[in-house]
C-alpha cells in the first residue's frame, strides 16, 4: 500500500483506490495508525499533539458530515478546542467528543465517542475546513471547565481570550446559562482566573502554580520553572465528577 499524506476516512481510502484488505493489511503491519472507527494516519507525523489531534478530529467531522447523523452533531468541549487550534494540554484526547441535538439532555458514551446534549440555546460557529458545526470557543471553555481540571481549562481559556475568540463577558454569560448543570461550580472558579496575558501553555501554568504556592506572577514573560517540579507535586484542581 502506498503512503498516504495526511489523516483520511475509510471511505476517503476506498475513493483512492484502497481496498479494504489493504487497508486492513497496511493497519495491521504499521504501515498506516488505526486512529479511531474508520479514521487512518500515516505513521510517521512530526506535528505537536494539538495538530496531530485537529487532523483527527477533522477526518472525524468529514465522516459524520457524510452519514445520517451530521445534521444533529456539532464538535464539543476537548474536540472543538482542537478544531478552534486552542492548547490541548492535559486533556484526554481519547474520544470525540460531540453535540447531539436530537436529544434534550443526557451524555451516552462509547470507547471512541461521547455524546452531549443538555437544554442550553444552541451557540455554534462554522470554521472553513470542518465539515461540521462547532460549538462557540466561550461554551467550550466552560465546558471544558466544568469537566475537566483547573490548569488545562484555565491554559484553554487563556489562549481563547488572547487569541480574540471570546471575551470575558461571553465567558460569564455561558457560565449563566450553565447554571444548574454539572460542574459549573468548577468551571467559575476556573473562569475567574483565566486572564488572556499569557502567551503559551507554560506561562499559564507558571502563572497559576506559582499563585498556589503564594507567589506574585510578574508582568513580563520569562523563561520559568514550573513550580510544580521546583517544589514538588501537582497543583492543578481535579476534575469534575461529571
């Protein structure tokens, strides 16, 4: 089977000209990474994790776009921040994570695929190349706040204010509208330290262990140690039992 360049569907590999033997036979030997139900890679890829994740979640929003379903799916939490190229960092990437607007409340879950629906208006974006809608960058940062622990949702939400894709407000609002919900307690607590200075994943975590730990964090952005390693042990705030 001839190297393939990029992360591409089942169907996309029959169109090709790939047999399904093929495919099977490149899987099994290594040739190409089985990445999910219907979804292949080449195996060797140089991209970071964000990256190598978007192309995942891309191929995975083509393959819902072309079934039955995609009219009443939308990316959501940890798969629409990749699609919305935020930082990814001590988040699962383990499964695809999904709106289902065919439902009124309620997540159901496989190994590869979660899906969430609950009674909040729909707030959507469309983003060029994924084949289906998005959630807006403000809900997925609460989302992601109400489920998943502190650090990683408040590195997610930073990057989201200083990249311009929310605002505070809209932070505050998606935080009224989740009253009720699973986590929010959590995700307020994450939301009031999200601040949009920080430019990379180690500032805000810089920044947040070293308030844990009682320090001032400078104005400026230097090169720090994390102080997790300098004074030992994690700081981050659990997940949420949602």
């Amino acid at each position: 089977m001839r190297p393939i360049q990029s992360i591409s569907t089942r169907a996309e590999l029959l169109a090709l000209g790939f047999t399904d033997e093929a495919i099977r036979r490149a899987a099994k030997t290594g040739t190409l990474d089985y990445l999910g139900p219907g979804l292949y890679g080449p195996r060797d890829d140089d991209g970071t994790r964000e990256s190598r994740h978007r192309g995942v979640v891309q191929a995975w929003a083509r393959k819902v776009a072309s079934g039955p379903r995609g009219e009443r799916r939308a990316l959501a939490e940890v798969s629409a921040a990749a699609a919305l190229g935020l930082p990814l960092f001590g988040l699962p990437v383990n499964q695809f994570v999904a709106q289902d607007f065919s439902h009124a409340s309620g997540s159901r879950s496989t190994r590869r695929v979660r899906l969430v629906s609950d009674r909040r208006p729909v707030s959507l974006v469309n983003l060029a190349d994924i084949a289906i809608p998005v959630v807006s960058p403000a809900r997925t940062v609460v989302d992601i706040a109400r489920r998943h622990s502190r650090i990683p949702a408040i590195v997610v939400g930073d990057a989201a204010l200083h990249d311009g894709l929310c605002t505070r407000s809209e932070l505050h609002y998606e935080l009224d509208l989740a009253r009720g919900l699973c986590g929010v307690a959590h995700a307020r607590v994450a939301v009031e330290l999200m601040d949009g200075l920080s430019e990379s994943v180690l500032e805000s975590r810089s920044r947040i262990e070293m308030r844990d730990a009682g320090y001032l964090f400078p104005s400026f952005s230097p090169r720090f140690m994390s102080v997790e390693y300098a004074l030992g042990g994690p700081t981050s705030g659990g997940p949420s039992s949602c």
